[in-house]
C-alpha cells in the first residue's frame, strides 16, 4: 500500500504539505498529471510543486532530480522504504485545483499527489491532519473514508487512477443525505449562502431517480455532491461517484423559492443535472481511447459531441422529465439552447466534430475570435442530441434507447469508438444513418430542426431581434465603449475597430452603447475615435448593424409534443 500524508499548517499562506511513504523500485520515477480528466486543457499542475525531498528509512537525505516537467526521479533506491515530501501551493477556486484557506481546505489529488511509475495499481491510503483551529471541518468525498480522531482523517483508493479522479474537501458545510432507486446520496454545500436546503433536497432526489430509472442501474454504490457557493463563479467537474460544483450563491433555492424554479435556480439544477449524468456518460461510457488516460499529454477525441453533447441535451429534459421544471420552462430552456446557436457564426466554420478534436487548443482557450471560428461541443452538440432524439423517434426508436445501448456495451467491457452511434442508430431502427449523422457532426450545415419540430407539434419561427450596431459588442465603461467581440465582415471590421479598442467619441459626441445604435442605423460614413492601448486612433465607419437571429417555439399539438418530451 503507498501511503499519503496531507497537512495543513500553512493553510494562510495557501501551502499543502503532502508527504508520501512507499517501496521504491531500482529506479524510481514520480510524476504529476499535467491535466485532470473530464477537462481537456494542458494545466501544468507541477508550476505549483515546490521544495521537493527524498528520505531513505533512516532519515539520510537522498537525491531526487527533476527531468522533465513534471517528473523526478530517485536513483539506487531498490525496495528501499522512501519517504518524499513536498508542499503544493494551493489558490486556485476552480472544481479543477486546490485551494486552501481559513475557510475551505479543497484538494484535487491529480494537482497534489505525486504518482509512482510502475506502482500505479497499488491500493493508496490518505491520512488527512487538520490543525488545532479547523478540527471542526467537516470532510465530504467519494473516496472511501473514515474519522477516528477530531481532526483527522483517513481516505482510501484502489489504486492511483481512483485517487486522482476523487477530490475531497474540508469546511464548515450545509450537508443532508437521501437515498435515490436505493442508493445512498450525499448533499453538501460550502461557502456563505441561504439555502433552502429542504427544497434542494426534493429536487435533487427526484433528478437523481429520473436519471438512474432511465439507465436501470447506476454505475456506482454512492454519491456526493459537493458545491462551492460564491458570488459569481460557476462550473462543474464529473467524477466516478461525486461531482465538486461550484455556483453563485443566489442560484441556490431562496426560502421562499416559488413552485416554478426562479431562471437562477433553474441554472443551478442544470448543473447538478449536467455533472450527475456524467456518471454515465464519461466516467462510464468512454470513449475508447479515454479507458486508460495519459495524463502526461493531450487525448484526442473527435467525440465530445457525444460525451457533452448528448449530456448537455437531456441535463434539462431530465429537469422535465422529473417534474422539477414545467414544459413552458423547458421550451424556454431549449429556445436558448438554439438562440447560442444560431448567433454563434462560428457554427458556419467550423463542424462539431472540429470542435472535439480541437478542445485542447480551442474551447478551453476561448479568445475574442472565438465566436467568429468556432462552434460548442456543449452547445451544438446538444442540438445535434436532439435531432438525432426527434429523427430515431420518427423510426420507433429513441435516443434513450441508444444510451441504455451504450450503457450495456460499457458493462461488458465495449467502448465508444467513431463508428458506434452510427451502428447503433441502424441496430435501432433497421435502416442506415450513415448520410443523416455525418451531415450533423461533419458538415456546418443548418441543423434540419425546422424539419423535424413540426412533426412532434411544435412550430419552428426564426426572427431577428436587437442587432449589433456596425457589427460591435460593446459593453458602456467609464472610459468609454469598450469593444468585446467584432463579427467578421461587419462595418466595424472593414473599419480596423477590434477587440478591447475603447470608443470614446462618434461624430464629436461621447460614446455610448446607446448612441453607437443610432448611428449605425443611419446611411453614411462616420468617424470614430478610440483608444487602443494608450494610442488614440481615428476611424471611418460605415452606417449598419449585424442582425441577431433567434427562434420562436410553440407547442401547437400537445399530444404530438409529448411522444418526445416524456421518456
């Protein structure tokens, strides 16, 4: 067993302090992941590691050498009982790293526990000390776990890969259980909020049943959901038996939270939703190449269409499905789903396909091009979800049908490669889809949702609502207008205005985002002044705006409407 010790001293100046015991092979190499699954950005977690130390059983200081970026390695230390240790800072209030102060202790092993080469299937022990001031901390994980000492604890892996894919944390926290179809449930939520903890708590355990009665099964004996209540922040990170959330606290059910979930609280149950499904669909279901990760380097997958597609489709049906949103609300829900689509005109460069494979260098490095070069995995994806949902429906089938399919591949031991929904799609209904997905996911043609909706009793309307004066996103600064993203080809574009110019002046009065409407609605040239960087720079601008595309969904046949919406 290789044993981990984690303390907490310096908790103020934002250290870890993690020390590991182990029989070493000949030569010894330890490592740190560089990027933490189900999030696909190179994070170089090792920049964080620092006054790294080896020890032979007698306390005699051995030699340790980093070689690459994120690797030691211990010379002539043969089955030697070896001690390293090393400190971690820790600051870092995301669901991906660790952070630790006089109010959280929260660790992700993958960003603070050095792996062994060649040792990675032992079974691991943590022992997790506190110091005197934070014994009363209460401790919330996945990992199997036990208190016998206020103050500290001890936390189990079956092997390396468990460990870093469990995080844990410490704080003074909100906590209720439940059980779903039988499985025991534990709710936990950290930070300052007002929770109405007994309303969470029925509609978190009507997700949780809706989505394992779905599936049959769930793919694990426990769950904890672990949330981070802040003013702004929000995120999610799936793991195999919990989920570390992290939310605005206003998006927290209120005490007086009304039958019909507020939007805010509609956001956060997307969210658990979202991360709960990822059980199943991630952590479960893989695709082929992500069955055994190398966290070293990138994993390349053109399939998170699936994987945070088809996830990000049924993380609000499952709020329908389960009675915790009403229809109106989920038609709400979807209606916003295409509106990011049809105003994202990235979706006409790039296919959704492009988008998975290009994760690594592009969705997790969102830049103010991003909009005009790319489309969302999550976000066409999702629609890509439903149309393959709508189209397997027309034949007799469903996509539930094809996920419970996947569902029992994963169980004995088949995974997901380029070709299964494909053969899957045929398996269901008798006929090849060949033409029908590689015309989704390989194509940036128009989704055929206008096709498909009349036919389950919705109607299908596109309109263009508030445009975008000479093509700019401006957001009204003190210091003038400041540029956000400019469209391609836009009046703004052809003029040289960009991303984070700051407009001070049209025409010799003071801009605004107000008056930058006016202007482009007229005919003409204008002059424009802005400051980029600290160089004040003139402009010619051409009168006109970009059009904002959205649609407008009615359910016109209810009875149609609802051989989709129910399960």
């Amino acid at each position: 067993m290789l044993h981990y010790q984690i303390e907490f001293d310096d908790y103020r100046q934002h250290l870890v302090h993690v020390t590991v015991r182990f029989l070493a092979d000949p030569t010894q190499v330890l490592s740190l992941p560089t990027w933490i699954p189900g999030s696909y950005l190179i994070r170089e977690f090792s920049k964080h590691i620092e006054a790294v130390k080896a020890y032979d059983e007698d306390g005699r200081i051995l030699q340790i050498q980093k070689f690459e970026k994120n690797k030691w390695r211990l010379f002539n230390t043969d089955h030697e009982l070896i001690t390293v240790e090393y400190d971690v800072y820790a600051y870092d209030l995301s669901v991906r790293g660790a952070y630790v102060d006089q109010t959280r202790l929260y660790v992700n092993p993958a960003c603070t526990c050095l792996g062994l080469e060649g040792q990675e299937d032992k079974p691991i022990e943590v022992e997790v000390f506190l110091p005197p001031e934070l014994k009363h901390f209460q401790l919330a994980t996945g990992l199997e776990h036990k208190s016998l000492v206020k103050g500290r604890h001890t936390l189990k892996a079956k092997n390396y890969a468990q460990l870093i894919d469990s995080p844990f944390e410490l704080a003074e926290q909100t906590r209720f259980s439940f059980e779903a179809n039988g499985i025991a449930h534990e709710f936990v939520v950290s930070g300052k909020h007002a929770m109405n903890a007994q309303r969470m708590q029925q509609d978190i355990e009507k997700i949780c049943s809706t989505e394992i009665s779905m599936f049959g099964t769930a793919p694990f004996e426990n769950y904890t959901f672990m949330t981070m209540a802040t003013g702004n922040s929000y995120g999610g990170l799936e793991h195999p038996n919990s989920t570390s959330l992290i939310t605005p606290r206003d998006d927290l059910p209120k005490a007086d939270e009304p039958e019909e979930p507020s939007k805010d609280y509609q956001r956060f149950l997307g969210l658990c939703s979202h991360e709960y499904f990822h059980s199943w669909l991630v952590k479960f279901i893989r695709p082929e190449n992500f069955v055994n990760y190398d966290l070293n380097r990138e994993g390349y997958t053109s399939l998170l269409w699936i994987f945070e597609g088809f996830t990000s489709y049924y993380d609000d049906l499952i709020l329908l499905r389960s009675g915790v949103i009403n229809q109106e609300s989920y038609i709400a829900l979807l209606k916003a789903q295409i509106d990011r689509y049809l105003q994202n005109p990235g979706h006409a460069i790039q296919t959704v396909a492009e988008s998975s494979f290009d994760a690594w260098v592009k969705f997790y490095r969102q830049d103010e091009n991003s909009n005009n070069a790319g489309t969302s995995y999550y976000n066409k994806g999702c629609l890509v979800a439903l149309c393959l949902d709508l189209g397997l429906r027309l034949k007799g089938s469903s996509l539930d049908a094809l996920m419970r399919k996947l569902y029992e591949n994963a169980q004995n031991g088949i995974q997901v490669n380029e070709r299964t929904v494909f053969d899957l799609c045929q398996e269901l209904t008798g006929q090849s889809w060949l033409e029908q997905i590689n015309h989704l996911i390989n194509t940036t043609d128009e989704l055929p949702l206008d096709q498909l909706f009349p036919e389950f009793g919705l109607s299908f309307e596109l309109k263009n609502e508030k445009a975008l004066p000479f093509g700019l996103k401006v957001a009204d600064k003190p210091e003038g207008g400041v540029i956000q993203q400019v469209r391609r080809d836009s009046a703004g574009a052809k003029a040289g205005l960009s991303a984070s110019d700051v407009i001070v002046a049209i025409d010799g009065l003071k801009a605004s985002e107000k008056l930058l409407e006016k202007y482009s609605n007229q005919e003409g040239t204008f002059t424009v002044f802005a400051f980029r960087r600290d160089e004040f720079i003139q402009f010619e601008v051409q009168g006109g705006t970009i059009d904002l595309t959205t649609v407008e969904l009615k359910v016109e046949d209810q009875e149609k409407a609802e051989k989709w919406l129910k399960a």
